[in-house]
C-alpha cells in the first residue's frame, strides 16, 4: 500500500528529531531550495569574472585561486539545479519509487567539481608561485573586486542560512541540527560553499596583504594553499553525504525506535521483530517491516490494521512514503541463496 504524505503532521518528541527532523518536511521547500541554487549561481558567475580580471591585473595567485574557485561553485550550482529538477520527477513503471534518489548522483559531482576544479588549481597554483615566485601587479583592483564578492557571497549566504534557520524553527532544532540531518543536499552545499567562499576571501585578501607589506610572493602563496586545503574538506563533507543518501540511508535508531512502537500499539499487534527504514530521495522516506500478529486475527483484520498502520505513520511522520508490511514473525534474516551452476 502506497499513499503520499499530508502536509501536515503533530510535533514529534525533540529527542527524536534531532537528526531527522529535516528529513521529513523539506519537500514543501522544493521552490525555495531552487531559488538559493539560482540566486548562488548567478552571484558566483559574476563573482568569477570579476576575480579573474582582479588576479590578472594583481599577478595574484589567491586571487586567480579564487576565481577558480567562483567557476567551480558556478558548476556546482549547475549540477544542483539538474539534481533538482531530475530529482523532484514524479514515480513511473520504470521507478516506482521515483527519482528521488538521482538529486544525490548529480550532488555527488557537484562536490567532485568542487574538489577538482576548485582545490587541484588553488594548490597547483599556490605551490607554482611559492617555488617560481610572481611579478607584483597593482592590488588595488583586487581589493576592491574582494570586497564586492564579499558582498555578494554574503547577500547569497544569507538567502540559505535563513532557509536553514527557518527548516529549524519548524522543527524546534538548532540550525546545526538540521544541517547534519537534512536529506536536503543542494542547501547543504549552497550554505557549506558560500561558507567556504567567504573564508577564502578573507584568506585571499590577507594574503595580498601580507605579500604587498613584506614584498615576498610566498605569503600570497600559501593563501591560495590554503583556499585549495579549505574546498578538500567541504568537498569531502559533501561527498560522503551524498555517497550514503545515494546508497541508501536509514534513519536513525530513535526515529525507528518510534515507527517501530507506532505499528506495535496498533491491535492484534503482538511485536515487530524487524523494521527497515530507507531514505529515498529529499523528505521521502520508506518503511517496511515485519509485523507478529495474534494467532487468532482474521485475514480482514490483517489488511485493516495494516492499513491503519500506514494511515498512522503517513499523517505522524511527514517523510513517509511508503509503508510496506509483512505479516509474519519472521526476523528478517531470511536471504535467498543464489545457486550458481557448477562447471563441466
């Protein structure tokens, strides 16, 4: 049995929602996640042509670190928009359960271009200058194309930690909370980059101040170093999210426990000896488990109380999808055994 979940749904317990809140309400925001992603993209494209100028004028290697930077969020966002709207496709014969779960391939290359295209030239970059050297251009230009993209990252890094901190009032989590749980992947990254950007600017223009001061380029080289070192870890945070979402992820112990004793309390429910949780795309969530029922229940009532059961955890638990149940006391060890045949 298949149902698609209301849009509204009683508070769950704090404890129980600290790490899946965000899973289970985030499709309403389908609309605003793609407007931080066009808003993000947008900014960073011209954020990048302003930077490459300021870093051909300065013979800066931050500052063309930074540019490359700017180029390699503006792909990200790309990849993101796709992951959005590929993802939000409605299910069909092919893929009953949708395409939820192709938002996260697109936002695993996403975090594949941020390491390749961002970190791999910021490094090559800052390590080319500290060992040849640069000719020092006028860094009046770059100052001023820092502060502008500082702006603008800013105005676009404001966009998504309002979202965030709106999904976590809805929630009654900490912005921290929602963001570690969130199956929400394009406003992850959008307010992990934008971040990483600003950071990398304040280290872009700490570095062309240092190296105008003391007159020696390697300062401006470890910035870029720096800048390279800072888009490997967010692009490794990025990527292991994305890489468990895409395999399939369960939800955590407490929000199971919970689905778990809201099928045991149903009638003629003796136990639930196994119950499996999967996240299927962003806010979609399925469920299945095996369910002991009395010995004496009738056929009639089996398909009742199943019933009951998915109506329960459909209007409780705004993630869930899809409930599937099987009445019997198995464990869920039970596994088919391939036989393969033997060679002559």
């Amino acid at each position: 049995m298949t149902q698609p979940a209301p849009t509204t749904g009683h508070a769950l317990a704090k404890e129980a929602r600290e790490t899946d809140a965000a899973r289970r309400g985030e499709a309403e925001g389908g609309g605003e996640s793609t407007g931080t992603v066009i808003v993000a993209g947008l900014a960073n494209l011209a954020i990048a042509v302003a930077k490459l100028i300021g870093g051909l004028i300065s013979h800066s290697s931050a500052m063309l670190s930074e540019a490359a930077h700017s180029v390699a969020d503006t792909v990200t966002e790309v990849f993101l928009f796709v992951a959005l709207k590929r993802g939000n496709r409605p299910p069909d014969a092919k893929h009953p359960f949708g395409y939820g779960r192709e938002t996260y391939f697109w936002a695993f290359l996403a975090s594949l271009a941020t390491f390749g295209l961002g970190a791999g030239f910021s490094i090559w970059q800052g390590v080319t200058t500290i060992i040849e050297g640069e000719e020092q251009g006028d860094p009046l230009i770059s100052y001023v194309v820092l502060a502008v993209s500082f702006v603008l990252e800013g105005a676009s890094w404001l966009k998504a930690v309002r979202q965030v901190r709106s999904a976590a009032r809805k929630w009654d989590v900490t912005p921290g909370e929602y963001l570690s749980g969130t199956t929400d992947t394009t406003v992850k990254a959008v307010t992990f980059e934008d971040t990483a950007a600003l950071i990398g600017l304040v280290l872009a223009a700490l570095g062309l101040f240092l190296e105008q001061v003391t007159g020696d380029p390697v300062w401006d080289g470890l910035a870029a170093i720096v800048i390279g070192l800072l888009l490997i870890v967010v692009a490794t945070v990025l990527a292991r999210a994305n890489v468990s979402l895409l395999i399939g992820q369960s939800v955590s112990p407490r929000l199971q426990a919970e689905l778990k004793a809201e099928i045991a309390a149903l009638d003629h429910v003796v136990d639930v000896p196994f119950l499996l949780t999967s996240v299927i795309g962003p806010a979609q969530l399925l469920v299945a488990a095996k369910v002991d029922f009395d010995d004496d229940v009738s056929a009639g009532d089996i398909e009742r109380i199943s019933d009951e059961a998915e109506q329960r955890l459909v209007a409780r638990h705004e993630g869930v999808r899809y409930v599937f149940l099987d009445p019997t006391a198995g464990d869920g060890r039970a596994r088919a055994q391939v036989h393969r045949p033997t060679g002559s």
